[in-house]
C-alpha cells in the first residue's frame, strides 16, 4: 500500500462515525471550497477612499516603508530618479515586461538607466508595479510573471514600488476577491507576495535590524488618488 | 532530532545554573509579552478572530482526509509534485531521492520546524549533501551545532558575544581584525555570505504555514526574506509540511493570519506572507522549475479522533512559550526536543511516547497563561493534566512523586480529611513565613525554592474562602 493510501485510509477511519454518509461529507467540503464564505473582516478597513489611503500609508510608514504620492503615472521616474539620488544610490533601476511601467516616460528622466528583466543579483534598485495595496496592515501585493519578476522584489537593496490608488483596498478580503476576478476562481500566478515594509530580523538579542536578506528598504510610490 | 526529553530532570537543572542562558531568556519576557498584548488591543475584532481561527482548524480536522485530496488535486493541476510520508524516515528518504535525482550538492532552507523533527539535516549531511540553513537565528545554531530553543525565535538561547565568537570561528576567510561589535555588522556578514549560497543551491527547502486545498497553493510567513529567496533561486523547491496545515480557501487563511503575526511577534502582519502554486510557469523569467510538497504524517493522523485533537490546530506562533513562567526560567533546549514549552509539553508525548517524554507535562504550573493567550484557544492545562494523569497511571514516575500525589489523593478523596489537613498546613506555613510573606527556603522543598520565593498562604484555604463567598451571596 502506498504512503498516500494509508494516510488517507488512516484518517478516514478515524473521522468518519456511524453513519456517516462519505457523500454528504464531501458535499459539506465542495461546498465550502466553492463559496468560500468571508470570516470577520475589520471594521478598520472600512474606510472612504481618502482615509483609506490615508490608513494604508500610516500602517505602511510603522513598518518602516517611506511612501510618497505623485498625481499620475508619468510622474513616476522623476521621482524615482529623485529617489535614487538622495539615498546616494548609482540612477539605475531595473523594471519587468509591466505595460503600465514599460510606457512610463523614463528618457526625460535621463541619465536614468533602466535595464530589462529578471535580477541576477546584481541591481541596487527595482522597480515594481502592484496588484493592489491593502489598507489595513499597509501591504503591497505583487504577482510574478514576466511583468513584475519575483526576484525583483527580493535581490535588489532598494525595492520601489509603484500602486495606483484606486488599487488600495481596505481589507486582504478585497483583495482576494480581485485576485480571483483577474486569474479566475481557485487559481493562482506562481508566486503571490504579500510585502509589509523592508526585510528585518531580530535573532541576535531580540533588536530589530532592517535589511536581513531581501531589500533593506522599501520605497512605495502612490500614483493618483 | 535526538531525543533527550528522558532527561528532562537534569537538563532543567543545568539550565537555570547557566548564567548566559538566564541572561538571554530575559529577552523572552520582556520582548514578547508587551507587543502581543499591544498588537492585539489595537484589534478590536482579535478575540473574535480567534474564536473563528478555532472553528476553521476544528471544521478543517473533521475533514481533513477530504481536503487534503482536494488540495493535493490542485497542486498537481498547477504542474507540481505531492508526496505521502507516514513516518519521518519516509520523509528523509524522499527529499534526499528528489536532491540525488537533480545532483544537488548544496541545499537552501527556509526556516521549517518540522525538519528538525524529521532530522533532515543530518541525513543530508551524512549522504554529501550540505544543507544551509538561511534564517538568521537558524543559521547561527547550525554554526553552533545546536537545536533551535524557541519556534520562532531559535537562537533566542545566544547571546550576542556567543554569535560573534562563532562568526570568527566559521568565516576563516576574512579580515579576523574586523569589528563585530554591532548587531548591525553581524547581520550584514551573514547576509553577504547566504547571499551567494542561495545562487550556488540546487534546491530550496521551506516549510509551510498553510497549504490552500481552495488553490493548491503553500504559504509561509516571514520577515527576513530568507523563505523567498530559497524558494525562487533554486533549481527545485521543495515544501515540507504536516497533514494539518491544510486550510480549506483563501478566506480562512486571511483569518488565521490575523492572529498568526500579533500573537507571535505582536507585529499587525509579517513583512512577506508569500503563496505559492506550482513550478515556473512557460512565461515567468524566474522561480523554480520543479514544486514538491512532502505531506508528512510521523503521528498527526493518531491523534485525531482522540484525546489531544486540539493540539492539531497549532499553529506555531510561539505565544504560549512566551507567556510561559516555567520556559522563562528554563528555556527550550531543557525540554530535549524540536518542540518546547507548554505546546511542546502536550505535542512531544503524542509524537514521541509517553516513556521518553513524560516528563515533560509535569513542566507547568498550571497558572493557564498559555490557554488564556494561544490564537487558537487549545486548552493547554487540560490536556497536559491529561498527560500527567496516563503518565501516573503507567507509574512512570519517580517513586518521590507517586508517593506524593498518592497522599494528595488519599486526602483528596476524603474531603473532611483534606479540609482539615490542608487549613492546618496553611496556618502553620503561614505563621512560619514572617513578615515578608514569602518562604526563600524550606524543608523537604529547596528543590522548589532554590530559584523562586514560594508565597505564603495567607491564612485561608481555598475551599474556606469558597464557602465564605457562597454564603455571603
Ligand atoms: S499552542 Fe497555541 S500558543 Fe502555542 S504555539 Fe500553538 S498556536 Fe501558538
């Protein structure tokens, strides 16, 4: 018998009393795979537009991200080479295959270098474009894929990333709810990551220090609002 | 992971005589305890939230057998691998035939618990495998060639000095003039150094806080980034989880996450909380080519249906241990294995036997902290008072301690008896103590009150204070 059959035999067997019907367990089962009820969702993220934002930036800046807001996506890479710039950082980031980045006007903002693709290790700076935001714990939510590259948001020194207003939702609940609309019900893009802040650990004596592996800081760029 | 809970005993023992060791437990208490609290006040809904938590993990284990075939039909329809380990000799076997397969001669990994359980690491060793442990804490108990002593904070046991000593040791290559003073300067040589080993790694190992039957999907929660960059620049990425970290859909992982990170860290969420389903797809430029899940077994499915049912649904935040005055005083290591603290106390007997393991329900002081703070509102006193109950019963007891209890229970069962018995003893104590109203020394008990003040009775049994309140209502 295989390791699979006896597990699952296993269980069977100790889950299932008199009577039980196998059918109507596993409808019970389908059935909350398919609705997927919602639990309790904060009120805290039941805020208007303005506040929201205003509360994702707040909860984003206590976990040591700095934000900042510019009116629309052409502005991006003026800040961002401003960004650059006062951190002492070389003017090169590196960008997906992202339409909404790709169409940036980055020339004006020369001698910007932008360079193209996954990181290989090697870039100080990258530059993300976000699914969504959520209000609540001031996180940023990105998908891999050959527009945002997973290992942009985890080599590079200096992560920025770039969310649209209108993408902030107030709870994580929104934004599962968008995640299905935009890659269908019960499936997934390779990597979802979920980033509140630059990395950080506390193993030597408890003391919080920024920058363990990933980025050592974390630059969110809102655009609109 | 050897097993020296047997000794329980002396290791307690060793453990409050170490000076260094009762100098790093002090970032225990004084570190966890505030931010929990904290974290959760600042959440009017957390006491709710864990109500939920509770009845998610208690659906999820009625059904565990149905949802681990839906989730294990997701992951294979997202292009990647399950496989079924009844024991942690399966568990080895099969993640060294995945790495022998790809020629591995290097491993990452990601901070998982249940490696420790299944002793992974040193099979990799012994089969020319070099496993490197890549969370900050891990990593410096690998260099010290110890166990973790905490579940989420591992190294919590090493003092800073220790962990620069052991830089000097293992990083011969460099400058052995360099100043290692800072927290800071030790952090930035070790992320200098695993930077290059996650490049130079064939497969990547993680654990799992969740595995999403909705999605096919394993989740881990963490802060350093050290899971994701394991889990993306390997060849192969390997997820090694136990039965009952399936969760039915991404809703009720949402909820669960909510009490996760407050009640571990006090933090509102972890820096990265990351979902991953299946291998590199056709278009993505990075990520792994092959995902493996392990499901491993090594004792879950005989718990369910039985007395220690509710500890299935940990899921090792680390709040009860912090909460914990018999861990404060002693750390994790004394409880000689991977898990330690009050979930260790009922968790290791269950995995283990009652034989080795034993002991360790008698490790508390029932004072319910752990119950009154676990997210998922396991009742931690009752179950290791079970424990101690079949351990009594076995006679497995040293005979001091039966002779003990059995007096309690001779006293116990006649209640006029006890009454007169125990206030007796409680004026008498009470007299004896002084004015400071506490014992710092006392006969037949210096075990006791050698490392703690044992307060005196104040002049009351509780069963005499019992009746006065019945009356006066
Ligand atoms: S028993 Fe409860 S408090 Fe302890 S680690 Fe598990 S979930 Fe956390």
């Amino acid at each position: 018998m295989s390791g699979r059959d006896a597990i699952l035999g296993r269980l069977k067997r100790r889950l299932e009393r008199e009577g039980d019907l196998e059918s109507a367990r596993a409808d019970e089962v389908a059935r909350r795979l398919d609705d997927a009820p919602a639990g309790i969702i904060p009120a805290r993220g039941q805020l208007p537009g303005g506040e929201r934002i205003a509360l994702f930036q707040r909860m984003a800046e206590a976990v040591q991200a700095s934000v900042e807001h510019v009116a629309a996506m052409a502005d991006v890479p003026k800040a961002i080479a401003h960004q650059l710039s006062q951190r002492n950082l070389p003017a090169a980031v590196r960008i997906g295959a992202d339409a909404a980045l790709a169409a940036m006007p980055w020339e004006a903002s020369a001698p910007l270098e932008v360079r193209h693709g996954p990181s290989d290790g090697n870039d100080l700076a990258a530059v993300s474009h976000a699914l969504a935001g959520i209000a609540e714990t001031g996180t940023l939510v990105l998908a891999s894929g050959t527009d945002n590259p997973t290992t942009l948001n985890f080599l590079p020194d200096l992560h920025i990333v770039v969310v649209e207003a209108g993408d902030i939702d107030g709870d994580m609940e929104a934004v599962l709810a968008r995640i299905r609309r935009k890659f269908g019900k019960g499936t997934m893009p390779r990597a979802l990551n979920m980033v509140a802040g630059p990395s950080r650990s506390a193993d030597i004596e408890q003391t919080l220090i920024l920058g363990a592996h990933g980025p050592r800081a974390l630059h969110v760029v809102i655009v609109g609002g | 992971m050897q097993m020296r809970s047997p000794r329980f005993r002396e290791n307690a023992r060793e453990a409050l005589d170490n000076a260094q060791l009762q100098r790093a437990l002090t970032n225990v208490e004084t570190n966890f305890v505030g931010k929990r609290k904290a974290a959760a006040d600042a959440l009017p809904e957390f006491e709710a939230l864990r109500d939920k938590a509770r009845d998610i993990k208690n659906h999820t284990l009625e059904h565990l057998d149905l949802y681990l075939k839906a989730y294990e039909k997701k992951v294979i329809e997202a292009g990647g691998h399950v496989h079924w380990a009844e024991t942690a000799e399966d568990a080895r076997r099969i993640v060294l035939g995945i790495c022998k397969r790809v020629n591995a001669k290097t491993v990452t990994k990601g901070k998982s618990i249940v490696s420790e359980e299944i002793g992974l690491n040193e099979h990799l060793s012994a089969n020319g495998i070099q496993p490197v442990e890549t969370d900050l804490g891990e990593y410096i108990i690998q260099l010290r060639g110890e166990a973790p002593s905490h579940i989420i904070a591992p190294a919590v046991h090493v003092n800073k000095s220790e962990v620069e000593t052991e830089f000097r040791r293992a990083h011969t290559h460099l400058d052995p003039n360099r100043n290692l003073e800072e927290p800071e300067t030790l952090l930035n040589e070790a992320r200098a150094i695993l930077r290059q080993k996650y490049f130079d790694a064939e497969v990547g190992i993680t654990g799992a806080n969740f595995l999403i039957a909705e999605t096919g999907s394993s989740v881990i929660v963490t802060n350093e980034g050290n899971g994701d960059l394991t889990q993306t620049l390997g060849k192969v990425h390997i997820v090694l989880a136990t039965l009952e970290k399936v969760t039915p859909t991404l809703e009720d992982v949402s909820q669960i996450l909510r009490v996760l990170a407050r009640s571990a860290t006090g933090q509102d969420t972890s820096v990265y909380t990351t979902f991953s389903t299946g291998p590199r797809r056709p278009e993505d430029p990075d990520g792994p080519e092959e995902y493996h899940v392990v499901l491993i077994d090594n004792g879950r499915s005989s718990m369910l249906g039985g007395d220690y049912q509710d500890m299935l649904r940990c899921i090792r935040c680390g709040a009860c241990m912090n909460h914990c005055p018999v861990y404060h005083a002693i750390g994790g290591h004394a409880y000689g294995w991977v898990y330690p603290g009050p979930m260790g106390a009922v968790l290791t007997p269950s995995l283990t036997s009652i034989d080795e393991a034993g002991h360790l329900p008698n490790a508390s002081t029932f004072c319910g902290r752990c119950e009154s703070v676990c997210p998922m509102r396991i009742p931690l006193p009752k179950m290791m008072r079970h424990w101690r109950t079949r351990e009594f019963e076995r006679h497995l007891q040293p005979a001091s301690t039966r002779f003990g209890l059995g007096l309690w229970a001779f006293f116990a069962r006649r209640p006029a008896l006890y009454r007169a018995a125990t206030g007796l003893m409680v004026r008498t104590l009470g007299l004896f103590s002084g004015k400071r109203g506490r014992f710092a020394s006392m006969p037949f008990a210096s075990g006791w009150t050698k490392y703690r003040d044992l307060p005196a009775p104040e002049g009351k049994t509780f069963q005499q204070m019992w009746a006065e309140r019945k009356d006066a209502a």
